[in-house]
C-alpha cells in the first residue's frame, strides 16, 4: 500500500494485519482521486473508518489542506499515527478515536466513507452537520 500521487508519491504506508479493516486498493484509490481530482485541492478531508488512513494521506498529497481522521480501532488508530509522522503530515492533519464527528462550519468538505456499517447503525454513529442543517 503507498500513497499514489502528489508531494508523497510512492511513500509505502503501514496496515494493521487480519480482517478489521479493508484497505482500499491502489486501482479504486487512483479512480475516487481521478473523480475527486478539482475537488482536493484547498479543501478539508474527513476519512471516517480510516483504517490506515491511507484516503486522507492521499488527500493531503494531493492538496487537501487539512484531514481528519476518525478510527475506534486502536490497532489502526496506531498505525494512522506511524502513517501520517512517515509522510510528515502531522501539521495537515488530526487523528480522533472516536466514532461520531460534528461539524458546524460553513467549509468545503469532502466526507469519504468506507464501512461495514450501513442505515441504522451508521447514523447513529455519525452526524454531520453543515451550515446548522443536519445531513
């Protein structure tokens, strides 16, 4: 696993080991990049369910300013940490262990979601929140 493009291309990146999560691969990374392409640049990236926060580096490679990370997992919340000190992204960037996230400001945010969690359970875990009208 590596980031794919931008100032950290080819950096390798760490996963934890087993089934807890699912990295994503280089072919689907490199295809949501390419629809997201205009879109990175100069926003604020939020990967819940990061893994190995391998998304959101990739966002700050390729221009986001800013990317926080949200992971219960303390395997890979550990492995978020060794990832973004490996490609020198700890002032872009904020890891929480938690599993909901608000968000009050009026800012261009890009949400990427990738879990096993769907309907019920996710909103439940998650709320978002833009301008004060509640998604």
């Amino acid at each position: 696993m590596r980031i794919i493009a931008g100032t950290a291309r080819s950096l390798p990146l760490k996963t934890i080991e087993g089934l807890e999560t699912r990295p994503t691969t280089d072919k689907i990374k490199e295809t949501l990049f390419n629809m997201l392409q205009n879109d990175v640049p100069g926003c604020y990236f939020l990967d819940l369910f990061a893994g190995s926060g391998q998304i959101g580096l990739e966002a700050i490679s390729r221009g986001a300013l800013y990317a926080v990370f949200i992971e219960n997992n303390r395997k890979a919340a550990k492995c978020i940490e060794d990832n973004i000190a490996f490609t020198k992204f700890t002032k872009e960037s904020r890891l929480l262990t938690t599993e909901s996230a608000v968000w009050r400001e009026n800012i261009h945010l890009i949400l990427f979601l990738w879990t096993r969690h769907t309907g019920r359970d996710l909103k439940k875990m998650c709320c978002v929140s833009f301008q004060n009208q509640v998604c």
